[in-house]
C-alpha cells in the first residue's frame, strides 16, 4: 500500500470515538450502576460486569449483521433483567439508560493532546458506531465536536462498521480519496481494524493493553499509548 514518490501517505484520519477518545467502559460503568438502582437492582460488580458482557455480546451480534441496531438496543436489557428474574419493560430501561450515558464523556488521558496534534498535518474525522441521540450529547457536552473535520455516526450512514457501506459514506464525503491516503484508528479489532482491512485503507490497532491479535486480523499497525499514534502515521509513506 505504499504511496509513492516518498509523499506523505496519510491525509485522512478516522479516529474511534468510545474507548478511543471517550472512556467507554467509566461511563458505562456509571450510567448502567445508576440505571439499574432507578430499577430496583443493585448494582453489584456481578450485575454491572454481566450488564457489559450482554452488551458487548449484542454490538458484535450486529457486526455480524445477526441483529439489528434497534435489537441491540432493547435486546441487552431483556437478556439481562431475564437472568436477573427482575420484570423491568425494557424499553423504558433503555430510555432511562440512554439519558445517563448521554451524559457521560470522560476524555482518556492525552486523547485532547491527540486530537490537536492530529489536526495540525490531516484532516480527523471522527467515526463511531455508537447510537445518533447518545453520541450527538456526549460530544456536544465534552466540546470536541468542533476539533473535526467530519463526524460519521452509523445511525445517521444507515450502515455500522465494519460494513463497507459505512467506509463507503465515510469516503464520498471525504471527496473520494485514494484509499491508501486514509488510516482508521480505534480499538475494536471486530469493528474498527476489520472494517479498515476489508475496504483496504490503513489500520492502526490502539491497544493499551498489550493484548495479542487472533491469526485473522492483523492491523497494519498497533499502539499501546495515544501519544505514539502521531509518529506511527507520520512513518507511513
């Protein structure tokens, strides 16, 4: 994929919001901890941590195209109020959930520095697969809207990642550059770093865990700390 005429490769950035700007799994932690009390629940290590095991089960469910958004969106709360054997309608649980987390936008340490930096040598749009109302509030509350380019939420593209269409409407508003001028950045290996290798664009894997990658999906490249994703691209020709 390299450019050449040893040019500067990379000119776009989609850059992953949860877990990658925003700490998701603080406000999740919050907001479900909150939600589940307003129903009766408390919110034990057990109760909160099988709440996010459920959760994370269904956002994968959907990037295999095996549920849809709004399945996901109810289907969380009815599977977990089941094994709880509480009655809760899981609609307004979702209702209740939802204005919580929207309010909820805590930075990961150096993410800000990121963004700026970032924006000084590409244009950084950011790409999520989160919920329209619920993204839309997190990111006017935290004021980083204003530090992008773009803002492509799946909700509003009609398409999640890792679906092509989502690159796809990520690309023509862009003004349709060559793909090896574009690098994704995100933790989601399912999602983010999937999604990049299929359409063919740059994958950078932020990892701050250290985990190891299954034999199927290999980033193009990884980073441990938000700080090292600067250099990274700039080494891409």
């Amino acid at each position: 994929m390299a450019a050449q005429g040893g040019f500067m490769a990379i000119k776009h950035i989609l850059l992953d919001l949860d877990d990658t700007i925003f700490d998701f799994h603080r406000s999740e932690r919050e907001s479900i901890s909150k939600t589940l009390k307003a129903f009766g629940v408390e919110p034990t290590e057990f109760t909160v941590g099988r709440y996010s095991d459920i959760n994370r089960e269904c956002w994968q469910a959907l990037e295999r195209k095996e549920m849809t958004r709004e399945e996901v969106l109810v289907k969380r709360f009815e599977r977990l109020f089941s094994e709880l054997s509480v009655e809760a309608n899981a609609e307004d649980v979702k209702a209740v959930y939802e204005e919580l987390l929207s309010g909820c936008h805590h930075m990961i340490p150096g993410a800000m520095e990121l963004i700026r930096e970032l924006r000084s040598g590409y244009t950084v749009s950011l790409a999520s697969n989160g919920t329209a109302r619920v993204q839309d509030k997190r990111i006017a509350a935290s004021g980083i809207g204003p530090l992008f380019d773009n803002i492509f939420i799946s909700e509003k593209l009609l398409a999640d990642k890792p679906s092509p269409k989502f690159f796809d409407a990520c690309m023509k508003a862009l003004g349709e550059p060559d793909k090896e001028q574009v690098i994704i950045v995100g933790d989601s290996l399912s999602s983010d770093i999937t999604g990049g290798l299929g359409y063919g664009i740059y994958t950078l894997w932020y990892n701050p865990a250290g985990k190891e990658a299954p034999a199927d999906i290999r980033p193009h490249f990884s980073a441990r700390k938000l700080s090292e994703i600067p250099e990274i691209i700039k080494t891409i020709k």
